[in-house]
C-alpha cells in the first residue's frame, strides 16, 4: 500500500512539473502577437546560442520583455500565495484558511490604495503595500498574545477577520474620496488583481522576500506535521507550538504582502489550491508544500493567460479566479469524502 501511495505521489509531482512546463510554452506563444512553438524555440535558442532567429525583433520583445516577466510573475505569486495558504490551513488545522484570514491582503490592499491615492510612483505604491500588510498581520498577532486565556487559534482567526473588516473599511474611505476620473478607476483596477503592468524588476524585487518566506517553511516540515495533533500532544513531543506559530505566520505573512504588492488581490489560490494538492500527495507538509506550490504556479499562469486572450480587453485576475474557483471548489469538497487530514 505504501509503495502504491508512493507511485501516486510521485506521479502526482511529475504530472503537475509537466503541466507546468506546457502552461509556460502555450502563455509565451499566445496573445495579440501570437508565436508557433517553432517560432519560440528559435527564440529562445538564440537568446542562448548567440545564432540569429531570422525573426522579426518584435518576436524577441513579446517573449523577453512582455511576455516572459509576466509569466515569471505569474509563477512567482501563484505559488507564493498556495504556499502560505498550505502553511495557515496546517497551521491551524482549519480547511477554510488562507492568507486573506490573517488581514494581509486587505493591509496590503490599503497600503496600495493610500499609495495610489497619495499619487505615489510605482515603487513606493508596492513597498508600502508590502509594508502595511506585514503591520495589518502584527496588529492581529499582538492582539492574539494579549488574550492568551482563549484559544490562541481560535483568537487569531477572530482578530484576523475583525482586522480585515476594518481595513476593508478604510479601502472604502479611500475610494470614496479619490478622484472619481483618475485615482478610483486606478484603485479598482489594482483591487481586482493584474499582472499586466509587471516588468522583470517588479520580479527581481519580491523573489528574496519570497525565497526567505520559503526557507522556515521547508526547514519546519515535520513540526507542520506534528501541528496537526492537538496543542497539548504536540508541546509532548517537543514542539515549541507558540514560537513556531510566530515562525510560520511571519514567513506566510512576508511571502503573501511581497506578491500581492506586485499583482493586486488575488483571491482562491490560497484556499483552493492546498486542497488540490493534498489530493494528489497526501497531508505530509514536506510533499505538500511543493506539490502546492506547483499547482499554483500553474494555476495561476492559466488564469493570466486566460485572462488576456479571452476578450479584447483584458479580464482581472480576480474575477477569473471567483469564477474558476468557487465551482471548483464546490467539486473538491464533494470529491474529498475522506476528510480533509
């Protein structure tokens, strides 16, 4: 049975890989300039080789400067965001979990929205994305710490929610006051989610804050694992279950506002694609995190490509993933008669 569960794993992790690799190949060669898989390969091995592609230069610009940081950007923040929300659901051993429970996309929602608002450029719009959300997070985990004779999940979750509302709140000001000709359309705009402003430096600026997000997460594989027994079971077998608690929300958090802050709020990924992945690997935290990751960085990738080839005028990113992810989430609660641990 084991070596049955293995095989599925395995297979699993090399479906997923080459789905992947397909969903980059088909978003590189689709679009308003279209590219034939030939057309791509001559690109791409004269960008290695040094050989001429005997293309038009325009071939070149789509796949490296338009096309392929927004794929970049795609994976990136689809597979941030399905790791964090594999890192809360376990975490909290909680199946409705996800990085918006926490109140960081809606701070980093705000610090966006009071950027734009403020008519600061582009920088500075995302660092204080980043840095509002990372306080928003905070704020929740202190108000957690001062009510220690609750349940401390059960008060994170709570204040989490309590939070959001209230940042929610302050969005709705801020759009009220805006500029009805120039500030609120740019605000919805970023609300809804899009990739299709990023460039290769927006990429550069969130993978270390992703990359130091993913290296606690790795590192405490099997404590994820132990989390999932009770609190005081846990703690017997040596858990530090309050500072490793701290660890994995701190490194979600810093994964969740470094993407969001480049792409606008982004919903589902977190809760729905964790789902997916436990399916097709199991609950082991150290095959689900990447089996996760994966995932959305695919999912995500599809979306966006959907996103901009389905209308003549591109679709947000949000709404897509609403209308993708609420029935297929429907289906996978149906299909996990199991449970969900």
């Amino acid at each position: 049975m084991g070596f049955g569960r293995g095989r599925r794993e395995a297979l699993g992790f090399i479906v997923s890989g080459a789905l992947l690799l397909v969903l980059i190949v088909v978003s590189l060669a689709v679009g308003r300039f279209p590219l034939t898989p030939g057309q791509l390969a001559a690109v791409l091995w004269s960008k290695v080789s040094g050989v001429p592609h005997g293309l038009p230069p325009a071939a070149e610009a789509v796949v490296f400067r338009v096309r392929g940081p927004r794929v970049l950007a795609a994976m990136a923040v689809g597979a941030a965001l399905a790791a964090a929300g594999s890192a809360y659901q376990g975490l909290f051993r909680n199946p409705l979990v996800s990085p918006d429970i926490l109140g960081v996309s809606s701070g980093a929602a705000l610090g966006a929205v009071l950027g734009i608002y403020l008519s600061l450029n582009v920088a500075l719009i995302q660092g204080l994305a980043f840095g509002v959300g990372l306080a928003a997070v905070a704020v929740v985990y202190l108000i957690g710490a001062s009510l220690r004779r609750h349940d401390p999940m059960l008060v994170l979750v709570l204040a989490g929610v309590v939070i959001g509302t209230l940042l929610g709140s302050c969005i709705a000001l801020i759009k009220y006051l805006a500029d009805p000709y120039n500030q609120l359309p740019a605000i919805t705009f970023w609300l809804l989610g899009s990739l299709s402003a990023v460039t290769a430096s927006d990429v550069a600026a969130v993978v270390p804050g992703v990359v130091v997000g993913l290296v606690p997460l790795f590192l405490l594989r099997w404590r994820m694992n132990v989390m999932t027994l009770a609190e005081e079971e846990a703690q017997s077998l040596g858990v530090d279950t309050q500072r490793l608690r701290l660890a994995v929300v701190a490194a979600a958090t810093l994964m969740t506002s470094a993407v969001v802050s480049i792409s606008g709020v982004i919903g589902w990924i977190g809760l729905l694609v964790p789902h997916f992945a436990r399916l097709l690997v199991g609950p082991d935290f150290g095959r689900l995190l990447p089996a996760a990751m994966l995932l959305g960085a695919g999912y995500l990738l599809a979306i966006d490509t959907l996103a901009r080839t389905i209308a003549p005028i591109e679709v947000p990113l949000g709404v897509l993933t609403a209308f993708v992810g609420a029935p297929f989430f429907i289906w996978l609660l149906a299909a996990s008669r199991r449970g969900w641990q």
